[in-house]
C-alpha cells in the first residue's frame, strides 16, 4: 500500500502573504484535494530577528479568504509552531552529536568573516573549513576548553560527506544531482542562541508530521541536498520533493521581487481593493500550472478536479497583472450584484457618495468594474466637475451636426417634468431628436454623450443622463454649447 499523501505550507510569520507563497499553499492545497490527502498549514517561526506581530493571523486570514481550508494546523494541533518544538530538535541534535554525525563548533562570527574575505582574496569558493583539522584529541580538548573559558557559545554544525553524490527525482524538473564538496562544507544545524537552522529543523518537522510530498518554489532546489543530508545522517527516508519554476513580471521579464512596488504582490492589497477571491484564486492557480485546453475561468471545485502534478510548467511563469484584472472583470460581471453591492458600500461611504442613487450607480458600472474600489473614480462624473475632453473628443466635438443635436436634445430635457424624467423616458427623447434633425447612429449618441459626461465611452447613456440628474444634465449641455 502506498504512503499516504500529506503536504504542508509552511510559512513564516514575517510579513504579509505574498503571491509566490499563495501559489505554494494553493498548489499543495490543490494536489492534496485531488488525491484526498490531508493538507497541514504549519509555522516556521523560528527567525526571531524577522518575526511579525500578527504575522501568523494575517497568513491563515488571507489563506482563509482566498478560498483555502486545511486539516491541521495550529488551530487545531498542539506544536504546531516551531517555537513549540524546541525539545524535539534538540532530541535529534543530541542523537548527531552522540553519534558523531555532529559537532560542536566553536569558532566566532569575526574569523569566519575573515576567512571568507581571505578565500574570495585568493579566488576561491567561499566555504567552511573545518576548525579541527588536523589537530589531535589533546590539542582538540585544549582549544574546546581555551573556547569555552573565554565564554564562547557554541554553534552545532552537521559533518558533510563531500564525497556523495545527493540526487533525487523532482516532480516537476526531473533528476537532479548535487555533489556534497559543493556544499560549502560542514553547515550549522543549530545557532549560538539554541534555535535550529531552517534546513535541519524543516527535515524534523516533515518527518515528525509524515509529509510524503514537498512542493515548493525552485528557490528552495539548493537546500534540499543539505535536507537530505539530514535524513541521511538520521536513517529516515526523505519524501518526494517538486520545485515549481520562478514567477516572474511578464513587463519586466525579471523575477517578481517585493522591491517592485508598481505591482500588487500581496494577497492583502487584494483584499483591501476589493477583488472577488476566487477570481485571485483562478488566477494563481494558473501561474506555472495549466489544465490543458482554452479555458481560464474555471471554479475552485474544477481545479480540484482537473489538477495535474505532471501538468505543472517547467518554464517561469508570467504574472500578468492584465490578465488578473480581465479574470476579476469576469468574475464581477457575473457575480451577484448584492455581493458586488457590498463590496462598493465602503468605498462610497469613505467619500461620501452613499446616497440614494448608490445602488443604481453600482448596478451601472459592475459590468465594468476590475475591483470594487473603482466603484469612486468610475461615478466621479456624477459628484466632481466635469472631466477635461481628451484632443479625440474634442475632435468628434468640432462636427458639423453637433450643436444641433445638443441644442435639440436639451430642449427636450428641459420640457420633462421631474415625474416624467425616469430611465425608461430618456431614449425616446434621443430618438425623437433623430426624428427631428435627421441626425442618427453615432453622430446622434456620441455628441450627447461628450457633452453630458466628459466621456466617449461608458455605461447605457440613458442611466448616466438618469443618475445625473435632469438640472445637471442640462446644465452640462449648456455648457458645452457655449463652449462650441
């Protein structure tokens, strides 16, 4: 019988959850409910220095909102933290060093800083070398014992086997191989202050919690030989390890690095705008993956069901913020307006345009909208003066036939009663302008809605004179006569 499938995402609760670790905990999300395996969502905690308050709710809040769910995390187990697990890696660290697979290494911060400054001097790869080289068991005790009077903590490194080759069959990049003199030598598996290292302690987590599959991003491909040199030292078999490509700026051509602040990066920033998740969902779960076939919308259940490890791409993939926008666009036109309602109320609320008009400007331009929070810039043409024309449609402005078709469909308006100025009377006026001057298609519409919205394109013309209101949208036609 085969092992059974767990993976994990496994974060550090140093900042914001970002689209590369999304992609991770989604992709092992994914491969987990394909298989009916179990996924665990557990805290790498152990870098003090870089920890965030709140870091670890903002994780689990932006996984939970992007659709995400998992079987155990430490919500719902005991030591699930690495902080927690201090006891269990000194358990192992003690088996090494008593087995001699370990040992303590006493040299400082400054004469490793100058032994790499001597190394890169001479043209050669930096790397440790071991202090108790050529020493024997007296000189060794003296030196530990020289050490340790003058107060030096310790640090605990891993005895590597330079003359092994560690290899293994990546799920997505095939057979990879590393030799163990490209190391750099003996490495730390245990800091002065009593934490492990990110290799050593990440191989006693796996292990402890029988995860079977690692799928991470290729960033992690060079700690995986120091990972199996663990296993190794320890007599455990190592899972099976896949490294999904680099993401990379589809503008830029370059890796998506936090630096780049003109593209949102953070699932937060998301959030906050007021995308749908499941549109960010979609999106992810197409960077380095694709189901075969045309499709690009697909539900949170069909990519369960379609996904595919062999599918996964062994080329970068593109972040396309255009596309993300399109898959948004796709998912609000579709989405009920109630919710898209919801979404909008706090953006109108902040800039005081909850009024009694909100849901019909709402139900306008949802089938335009990307992300809620252009809800404010869409409907400024109802609330703030009125936009300069672009030289395109100043240009249409200049025809012949314009200030006939405004000065004819503003006397109209002005003949409305506030009773009979509703949507459903508002195109007959144009047309009745058109029966009137002859005038029809686009030199009939265009000219009236330049002259009443600033704009050339928008939503129905009727709802934007409508939601304008009959005074204002007289007085923009006015106003646009004098001006010609």
């Amino acid at each position: 019988m085969s092992q059974p499938i767990r993976v994990r995402y496994a974060p550090s609760p140093t900042g914001l959850l970002h689209i590369g670790n999304a992609r991770t905990a989604l992709f092992n999300y994914l491969y987990a409910r394909h298989h009916g395996g179990t996924f665990i969502v557990r805290i790498e905690d152990t870098d003090r220095k870089r920890h965030v308050e709140d870091g670890e709710r903002s994780q689990l809040d932006n996984l939970r909102w992007l659709g995400i769910d998992w079987d155990e995390s430490p919500e719902t187990h005991e030591n699930y933290r690495q902080s927690e697990r201090l006891g269990l890696y000194q358990k192992y660290i003690d088996q090494l060093l008593a087995s001699g697979k370990a040992y303590k290494s006493y040299v400082t911060e400054e004469e490793l800083a100058a032994e790499r400054e001597r190394q890169e001097a001479a043209g050669e790869t930096p790397r440790y070398i071991n202090e108790f080289l050529g020493m024997s068991e007296d000189e060794k005790a003296a030196y530990i014992a020289e050490r340790e009077a003058a107060g030096i903590t310790p640090t605990v490194r891993l005895a590597v086997n330079e003359s092994e080759l560690y290899s293994w069959t990546d799920i997505v990049k095939g057979d990879i191989e590393f030799e163990g003199s490209n190391i750099g030598g003996d490495w730390v598996i245990q800091k002065r202050d009593g934490y492990p290292t990110y290799n050593f302690a990440v191989v006693i987590d796996d292990y402890d919690m029988q995860i079977s599959h690692v799928i991470r991003g290729d960033d992690h491909i060079a700690n995986t030989p120091k990972q199996l040199m663990v296993y190794e030292a320890l007599g455990w078999e190592a899972p099976q390890f896949g490294h999904m490509t680099l993401i990379i700026n589809s503008e830029t051509g370059k890796k998506l690095s936090k630096r780049d602040t003109n593209t949102l990066q953070f699932i937060e920033d998301y959030r906050k705008k007021g995308y749908l998740p499941e549109a960010v969902f979609n999106f992810i779960a197409l960077l380095g993956w694709n189901p075969g076939g045309e499709d690009e919308i697909f539900s949170r259940e069909e990519l369960i069901e379609l996904f595919d490890e062999n599918r996964l791409s062994k080329s970068p993939a593109a972040f396309d913020q255009k596309k993300l926008d399109w898959m948004s666009n796709a998912y609000i036109k579709n989405a009920d307006f109630d919710r898209i309602f919801e979404l909008c109320k706090p953006f109108l609320e902040e800039v005081g345009r909850l009024t009694d008009k909100a849901e019909k400007l709402v139900e306008l331009y949802q089938p335009q909208l990307t992300s809620a929070d252009e809800i404010v810039p869409l409907t400024d043409l109802f609330f703030e003066d009125f936009p300069e024309l672009t030289v395109q449609a100043k240009e249409f402005m200049a025809g012949e036939t314009v200030p006939t078709v405004l000065s004819t469909f503003k006397a109209k308006l002005e003949a409305m009663t506030d009773a009979d100025f509703v949507v459903e009377n508002i195109f007959p006026q144009i047309k009745a302008v058109q029966k009137e001057t002859g005038i029809k298609g686009k030199n009939l519409f265009m000219p009236i809605r330049i002259a009443v919205s600033g704009e050339m394109h928008g939503p129905e013309l009727p709802d934007t004179i409508f939601l304008l209101g009959r005074e204002k949208s007289i007085e923009h036609l006015d106003n646009m006569l004098k001006q010609l």
